[in-house]
C-alpha cells in the first residue's frame, strides 16, 4: 500500500505538501515497472510549471519516462544526488529518490488520489 500521508497523480506520481512547497517523486510501483533506472534528468530551478506538463525524464534499462508536474508552481529545488546516484530513486522511491520540489501557487489537492484511490487505479491497470 502505497503511504497514506502522500498524494498521487494518474501518471504514478506522489506529492508531500508541505506549507505551500510541495515535494515530488514517482511512486514505488513507477520505478517497479521502469526496473533499473540509469539517468534522471532534473528541471531547472526556477522554471515555472502547469499541472500535467512534463518537467524531468526517468532513463531505466528498459524505456525513457517522462515525469509530469502534479500541480501549478515553480521548481524550487532539484534533487542533485540523482545526478550521480540515480538508483535512490529505485532503492527509496517515496525518501531519497524524491525528484524536485515545487512552491505551489495554489494548494489544490482535489485533481489527485488519495492513497487508497492510487491503489484502485494501480490494481485496475495492472488487469
């Protein structure tokens, strides 16, 4: 079960918001199916994002994934480790391997699953 404090997207993203910064990772079951992730590639700080819009990259073994903003806001932090450990996303997908962080311009929750609604929507796709 995924954790219940986080938020998540259709597109197997999770969001810890935290105040008006949210943080953003892809969840544990994304990095399961993407196997061994070789390269993250990180937005640039300061970058204004929409809800839905491409904002990074995910390169495993197998495919190239784009990662898609979960809300409004600015990209004020990246997770630079990813650059040389890009495995923390595999190792500690909802810690460590967290992606980049957003100062949200509205905290609107509504558009995103709760935990028990990413898990419904997981179990229906996996069928």
């Amino acid at each position: 079960m995924p954790p219940a404090e986080l938020k998540y997207s259709r597109e197997h993203e999770w969001l810890r918001l935290d105040g008006d910064t949210a943080t953003v990772g892809i969840t544990d079951y994304a990095q399961d199916q993407l196997t061994d992730i070789v390269y993250v590639e990180l937005p640039e700080v300061g970058r204004s994002v929409k809800a839905g819009e491409s904002v990074a990259v995910v390169e495993s073994v197998k495919s190239v994934s784009d990662i898609y903003s979960p809300m409004d806001g600015e990209v004020s932090e990246v997770n630079s480790s990813l650059e040389d450990h890009p495995e923390k996303v595999n190792d500690d997908a909802f810690g460590e391997g967290w992606l980049f962080k957003l100062k949200v311009s509205d905290p609107d929750l509504s558009g995103l699953l709760d935990a028990d609604g990413y898990q419904k929507f997981v179990d229906e796709e996996a069928h």
